[in-house]
C-alpha cells in the first residue's frame, strides 16, 4: 500500500552549482500548485518548508576543488534528518531541489532510517549526468557533479561518512537512467564502481519500458525498495528548458512520464526528490509544471 501521507521539504541549495538559479526551484515547483495538486490525488500534504542554506554572497567558496563543502554538508546534515524523521511518522518524503547535491543528504536519511531496521536501500537516478565525480576529477569544483559518487562512497568524507558510515547505497542498488554527458576523467569512476548506468542510446535501442523494467528490478534486489532522485534534466530541454545544465537529447514528455508511471506501479518508491529547475531561465515556468506532472505521475495519477 502507498503511504497516505507526503512530506515535502524544500532544499534551496544552490552551492554545488556554477549557474545561479536553482536557489529558486522549490518556490518555483510550489507555485505550479504542488501541493493542492497532490491533496487532489487522495494524499495527506504536510509542507515543512525548507531546510536552512547559506547564501553564496555571505559565505567563501573555500576549496576551488569542492567549493562551498562545509556549506553543502550543513544543508545535507539538516536535510537528512528532516528526512529521516518523516520516514519514522510513516510519511513519504518529498524533497524540493536545489542543486543535486542535495541527494547526498536525502538519500543519506531514507539510508539510516533503513539500516537502522536491518534493510538496504536503492536508487534510480535519473538524470543527463553521472554526478560521479570527486573533488580530484571535477573540472569545475561543483559538488552538483559529485552526489551519487559520494552516495557510493567515492569523495569527501565530510558527505561519504554522513552518520558514520559509508556507502549509503551498494551500487549493484543504484542505477542511472538517461545519461548522455560524462567529463573525461569521471568515466572510469562509473566503469568502476558497479553501478548500472543506462545511456540515451540504451533507451534509443531497447525503448524506455525494458530500460526501466531493467532498472527497478535492479534498485529493488534484496533492498526495502529505492529512492528516486529526478534531476529535470533527464528531460530533453525542448520541454524542460529551466533546468541548471540542459544537455539536448533527453528523454521525450511521454517517456519521463512512463517512467514515472512505471515507479509507480513497481510499489517500491521509499522516496523522491526533484533537483535543477531553475527558474531564471525557464519559460513562463513550465519546466517546474512540468515537474509537478512528473511527480504526480510518481504518486499515482492516471490517464483513466
């Protein structure tokens, strides 16, 4: 049975970014009518707000390798308890984005509160990116390029060692989907960890459904079920413009819906987030509506 209800947090970091923006993702995805529109599907909605984050202009960036990483810790910190706690009432979190290093924290919340009841968790990432880099890879020094490595235990410890253990996620559990943009020197780094990562040209031969048929089971081998992490990108930026790093060839309006859809019906979704819609360069705000769509597909909305 699906949780009654959803608790969603905002998480307006936007440190681990080179574009500004992103900061502005969760009001952006609150005005598309969030909430009402998940209370219309028979949920409870409890929004908590958003966890604290520090602004760029009020702080350094410290390490050019791992700018603003004290910073993006404290936000993880925060996120991940907030997280946790919701799992413990019986809610499914619902996390508003931020850049996609707010994941580490995320994840690291639905992780702990698994492992304290002796279960592992999976991960479906859905995004353009890998997000596998290390401080020591990163040509720019944005943590946004780096959570699922430190999810997997690869990176900083200050992220990796979030409640005093790392990985938060086996990576025989974790799997991205729609990957079309990997740096040079992060390559290895997915080659290497055991991840399963399904590119755009897997989707182009296989077709969506069998790639997702793929990935759920995978995410859901011996695990309690997986978190969903849905950066906007995933989506061709033909109809998700306002995202952070928009990268052409993404999956189409009705297969990022299939996918959600398919979520939906595995039963298996322990919680979701949705990171990168930046509202500063999107058009009258249809990527965050966008978004909403995608969520409530998630969650159970149906055609009939």
């Amino acid at each position: 049975m699906r949780p009654s209800h959803i608790s969603i947090i905002g998480a307006p970091l936007d440190l681990g970014a080179g574009r500004r923006g992103v900061d502005m993702g969760p009001s952006a995805v609150r005005v598309a009518n969030l909430n009402a529109r998940l209370a219309a599907l028979g949920y409870q909605v409890e929004d908590f707000g958003n966890v604290p984050v520090r602004q760029a202009e009020a702080t350094p960036a410290g390490d050019p390798r791992a700018k603003y990483l004290p910073q993006i810790v404290s936000t993880c910190q925060a996120l991940a308890t907030q997280v946790k706690g919701a799992l413990e009432h019986g809610s499914l979190p619902l996390v508003l984005g931020g850049d996609h290093s707010i994941a580490v924290g995320t994840t690291s919340g639905i992780s702990q509160h698994h492992r304290e009841r002796g279960k592992k968790i999976g991960i479906l990432w859905l995004d353009a990116h890998a997000d596998m880099n290390t401080p020591e890879s990163s040509p720019s020094g944005n943590v946004h390029g780096m959570p699922l490595a430190c999810i997997l235990g690869l990176g900083p410890p200050e992220l990796t060692q979030l409640f005093g253990y790392a990985p938060k996620v086996n990576p025989a559990n974790a799997v991205i989907v729609g990957l079309r943009d990997v740096d040079q020197l992060e390559k290895p780094h997915v080659r290497d960890s055991g991840i399963r990562a399904f590119t755009m040209r897997d989707i182009d031969e296989r077709g969506l459904r069998a790639v997702m048929e793929e990935a759920i089971r995978l995410a859901c081998d011996g695990t309690a079920g997986f978190h969903l992490s849905l950066d906007m990108d995933f989506v061709d930026p033909q109809d998700a413009p306002g995202v952070g790093t928009p990268v052409r060839g993404g999956a189409t309006y009705r297969e990022a819906h299939l996918a959600m859809e398919m979520i939906c019906d595995s039963g298996q979704m322990l919680a979701m987030e949705v990171v990168e819609v930046n509202p500063v360069i999107d058009e009258v705000n249809r990527t965050a509506d966008l978004a909403v769509e995608l969520v409530m597909s998630a969650l159970g909305k149906r055609i009939l």
